[in-house]
C-alpha cells in the first residue's frame, strides 16, 4: 500500500511539474519521462524533509512556521549555481542539472510556492548598461510571508543575487534583507520592463510614483496615436484594460477578493489605491531577531533530520553557515553599492549586531 501511494504521490508530482513546465515554456517538452521521473524523486524527498524537520525551543518541538518553510525553500531553490545554459531557463532542466538563471529559479518558486499555499507574483523588469542600453530581461518574484504573530510581510526576492557562482561559492541571503524599494537598484539598475505585472506593481515602490501612474492612465502620447492610429478613447481605454489585467493578478496574489466585475474605470482606479495602501501595510520588514533566529533554525533543523546530529552540533554547524552566509550577502552589498550610498534595512544591524566574522 505504502508502494502504491508513493507511486501516486509521484505521477501527481509529475503532472503538477509539468502544468508549470508548459505555462511558461509552452508544450514542448524535451526531457524523456525517466527525466521527469529522476525530478519528481527529488521533488518528493524535498517535501518529504519539509514536513518532517522539526525545531526545537525551550525544549519543545515544533514544525517550521511560516517564515521557516519560505526560508527553507528559497534556500532550496537559490542554492543552484548560477550557469546560462538551456537547460538552466526552466524548471525541469533546473531540477536536473542543479544549475539555474533567473527564469529557472523564478519558475522552481512558483511550483513549491503554490505547493505550500504561499502567495507568489513573478516580475519581469530590463536591465540595462552604463550607456542605459537594453541588455536582457530578468525575472524575480515577490512572495507574502507570515511572522510569528501572524502579520503579513511582503519580501522582494531575486536568487540570482543570492545563488553560487561556481561550486566552490556559497549561498547569500540578500532577498531576506533588501527592502523592495532597493532592490532595482541593486541588480544591473532594473526598471520596470512596461509589460505585464511588473510595470504596475513597480508603481507601488513611492507614493509619487504610484500618484503619477494614475495620471498617465487618461493621457495619450501623440506619437503612440499617430502610429497606432487609434483614437484617443481606444487609447485611454486600453491602457485602462491593462490596469484590470494586472489588476486580477495582484488580487489573486494579494488575495483581497475585489469582485472586478462591471467596474467601470472610476472603480478601477478605486481598486488600485485599495492595493497600493494594503501594499504599504505589509512591506514591512520582519524584525531582524525573528529572522536571523529563522535562517538559523531551518539550518539546525536539516542538520538534525538530515544528518541526525544533536542539537547542540546542529546548532554550533547551523551559526557558522549563517556567519558565512550573511558575511557573503554584507561584501555584496558593499560592492554593489560602493558609490550608490544605499543599504538594506537589515544592514547595518547585522553587521554592528553579529559575529566577529562579520565586523
């Protein structure tokens, strides 16, 4: 019996794997079914160690929270190392070849995250040269995640900032501490690419941004009209159709349950301040403690469950790696942003407040 459910548990894996392969690759599959089998064993081993990790505080055992479960995953997902291959741009070929880009990453997410019920929105922006010349796109995701109090937070999270550069290198936890609104700046000076999800979402970072988005809303660009050669009510109405269109996703992410029927553009626009003031409520950082206590616990948790050591053991591993890790994620910040001035929130009281490896 134990055989025929772990089967079933399996070919579901499969399928689900699959749904997610085709939604952002299309229907062509190229990996062979004893491919997709290998991915789907290590699929399951990884939910099958998620659910049966356990912490322990004061003594008393616990499954992972929240935050744990995310840091959990992200650490499975971002600790891949960062290759541009074919096979890195999706999620089977990510799976197999424990190598992985943006997309890669970004797809991996979306498939445990819909798993574990944890709200997801993928994001696209351009990232350009010194010359402000288009070099590529690049995909990154914001997820919902409860505290201890079960207050909502939302994270801006990006695993190639993170992710090994060759094998030699270790994970960083950037996503855990950049605040969203410095985020672009961080990575190859994102902005929003205009298209899709990203280009409204990107409008919540200020209110002055997200006030003139509003107002662009019922302009019309000469040149746009010429060209298209619409009238300006086509033009005003479109840009409007593109606001539910985002707009549904962002509900559906941020689950506020707006009935988006019959709204006439008014009502849009009503909408769109209801989930630009809900944005600002939850794009709160977590209290540093409960998340270096939660990077730390998932590291002791695996150890024990993985390696069965003792606690203590555990613990001393799990404090060396978190050391090591947020020292890694610290240097970037001081690279990447050397003549910038930003930091991250976290910044600072990581580096005054941790370790001496990290002064």
């Amino acid at each position: 019996m134990e055989q025929l459910n772990n089967q079933f548990e399996l070919e579901n894996i499969k399928k689900k794997l699959l749904m997610t392969y085709t939604r952002y690759n299309g229907d062509n599959v190229p990996y062979t079914d004893e491919e997709l089998s290998k991915v789907a064993i290590l699929i399951k081993s990884f939910f099958d160690k998620l659910n049966n990790m356990v912490i322990y505080e004061d003594n008393v055992s616990r499954k992972l929270n929240n935050l744990e479960l995310f840091v959990a995953i992200y650490e499975f997902v971002a600790d891949r190392v960062y290759v541009e291959q074919d096979t890195s741009h999706d999620i089977i070929g990510t799976l197999i070849t424990n190598k992985g880009v943006c997309q890669g990453y970004c797809q991996l997410m979306n498939f445990l995250c819909e798993s574990y019920h944890i709200p997801f929105l993928y994001k696209v922006s351009d990232t350009f040269d010194e010359n402000k010349n288009s070099i590529d796109s690049h995909g990154n995701f914001e997820v919902i995640v409860q505290d201890k109090d079960g207050f909502n937070h939302c994270l801006h999270c990006d695993p190639t900032i993170d992710s090994p550069k060759n094998e030699m290198d270790i994970l960083g936890f950037n996503a855990f501490l950049i605040h969203d609104t410095d985020i672009n700046r961080y990575y190859h000076k994102q902005i929003p690419s205009g298209n899709g999800i990203s280009f409204f979402y990107n409008n919540f970072l200020d209110e002055q941004t997200f006030e003139h988005s509003i107002m662009l809303l019922s302009q019309v660009n000469p040149i746009e009209q010429m060209i298209s050669g619409k009238t300006e009510e086509e033009i005003v109405n479109g840009h409007f159709t593109m606001l539910k269109n985002n707009l549904v996703e962002l509900n559906a992410f941020f689950r506020l349950n707006i009935d988006f029927h019959n709204l006439d553009n008014s009502q849009l626009i009503g909408a769109y301040r209801v989930m630009y003031q809900y944005y600002n409520n939850i794009a709160q950082p977590f209290a540093s403690d409960e998340l270096k206590q939660a990077i730390k616990n998932v590291k002791t948790s695996e150890f024990m469950y993985q390696y069965h050591l003792s606690f203590a053991d555990a613990s001393m591993q799990s404090q060396q790696i978190f050391e090591q890790r947020m020292a890694k994620s610290i240097y970037q910040q001081e690279k990447y942003w050397e003549n910038d001035g930003g930091k991250s929130f976290m910044f600072m009281e990581v580096k005054s407040g941790g370790s001496s490896t990290m002064k």
